[in-house]
C-alpha cells in the first residue's frame, strides 16, 4: 500500500531524475542502472507538464468560448489521468531504497573486501548485504545504517556488527 509519504519521496525522486536532464552523464548512469524508472520518471515529467498546459488552455478557452471547452477538457482528464498512472508506476516500480542510501551503500561495498578475515563470521561484503537487508525490512533506520556500514568497514568482525544492528 502507498501511503502519502512513498508518493512525496516519489515526487522528489521523479524531480531529481527530470533535473539529471542537465547533467546528461548522471541521467545515462541512471538510465543504465534502472532504464524503467527513469522512462517512467522522465514519462510523468511530461505529463504533469502537459496537463499542466491544457488546465490553462481550458481556463483560456472558458473565458472566449465555450464549444471547443469540452475537447481541451477532456484532453486535461485524460493529461491527469497519466500523470497519475506515470506517477503510480513510478512509485510501484520503485526500489524500497532512497537513492541518497542506495549510493552510501554502493559506496560501501566499494571500499569493502570480500575475502573473510580470520575468525571472523562472514565477509565486509557479506555483512553489507545483510545490513541492506535489514534496512529494506525496516529493523534499521538510515542513522543506525550509516553508522553500521563504518563500523563493519573499521571492524575485524563484520558479522558481530551485524547481530548487534539487530
């Protein structure tokens, strides 16, 4: 179920997408990584702004005619229509993961190593997975996440970093 917060940050994200259209290599990364959103995202852009347009033709119209009003509304039914489906497969589409978390965790693994040390119970890599999945389940906040991910990085057993963020 989508609540009203999931649709605001989906809104925000779908915005941050459409202002990558300046930065055309930041776009082409994110298209590479997950091309769905971003025709999506880039797809409710469109119409919102399209929807947008014809709202004004109809207020325009309304003022100097009325026979041609009912075509431009239905035309801005029909732009509302997609904006919220666009907007709707955005947010159905959508990883569970805050771009902003998606990248420290990226980030992470990047700077992690995969080979177990001695004694130790799983992996840094291993141990980064984990701790996503917790965060996708909810049993970590982004404050608790953060703070793990350094600590797993600067540990010598990730894995008891891992049973105490449970």
């Amino acid at each position: 179920m989508v609540d009203l917060e999931d649709f605001v940050e989906a809104v925000v994200d779908i915005e941050d997408i459409v202002e990558e259209l300046a930065e055309p290599a930041e776009l082409l990364e994110d298209f590479v990584e997950t091309p769905l959103l971003v025709v999506l995202a880039l797809g409710a852009a469109a119409a919102a702004v399209l929807t947008v347009l014809f709202l004004l033709l109809t207020l325009l119209l309304l003022v100097f005619t009325v026979g041609p009003v009912a075509v431009v509304a239905s035309l801005a039914v029909v732009g509302s229509v997609l904006t919220i489906l666009a907007v709707a497969g955005f947010v159905y589409f959508r990883t569970d993961i805050p771009a902003d978390v998606r990248q420290k965790i990226k980030a992470a693994r990047e700077r992690s190593d995969s080979a177990r040390q001695e004694g130790a119970s799983m992996s840094e890599k291993e141990a980064i997975d984990e701790l996503k999945s917790q965060y996708v389940q909810g049993k970590l906040t982004e404050p608790e996440l953060e703070r793990a991910l350094d600590d797993v990085l600067t540990s010598n057993d990730p894995g008891r970093i891992v049973e105490r963020s449970q």
